[in-house]
C-alpha cells in the first residue's frame, strides 16, 4: 500500500511540474508578445499630471489644497492631435494624487 501511495504522490507531481511548464512556456510567450508589441510602437508620449502641473513646481507638496489640481484649461485633442501627426503610436497618461491628505470620494 506504501509503494502505491509513493507512486501516486510522484505521478501528481510529475503531472504539476508538467502544468507549470506549459502554464509558465504560455505566459512567457504572451509576456514576450506584449513587450515586442510595445517596442514595434517605437514612439509615443507619456504624460504626468500632479499637483505640481498646476503650481509650477516639480514636485508637489503636501497639503496643498485639491481644488489646485483642475486641468479645465488642458486641451488634450491638440495634444492627440500633435501626437498623431508626429507619428506617435501611444500615449501613457499617468495622474498623482498622493500629497493630498484630503479623502477621495
């Protein structure tokens, strides 16, 4: 009965590490795809809003107050615009909100 069960344990292990092979070989292959997609884009722009966008500073600083943050004056189809007709293939928009200590809604 000992050997039957040994058997068994390394039969189920044998059968996972031959799952993992195969789930990891498909997840680099996919993880290798999207980053060689990325590279193919070639150009693009990244833009980053935080507090300091709108007080001219580099950095923002804590407590300041959220009602400085409002990008009502942005005009993002000109940039869309101007991305497009210099070629870009992407845009990456990041926002920073951290230095403000007033709860979100």
């Amino acid at each position: 009965m000992k050997k039957n069960s040994t058997s068994i344990k390394v039969a189920i292990l044998i059968m996972s590490v031959m799952a993992f092979k195969m789930i990891n070989a498909q997840t680099i292959k996919t993880t290798y795809q999207n980053q060689q997609s990325f590279i193919d884009m070639r150009f693009g722009m990244f833009i980053h809003f935080n507090l300091g966008t709108f007080t001219d500073q580099e950095w923002a600083l804590p407590n300041q107050d959220p009602k400085l943050f409002a990008p009502t004056a942005v005009n993002c189809d000109q940039w869309a615009a101007a991305a497009k007709a210099a070629g870009m293939k992407f845009a990456v928009l990041t926002l920073s909100l951290i230095h403000i200590s007033e709860p979100t809604r």
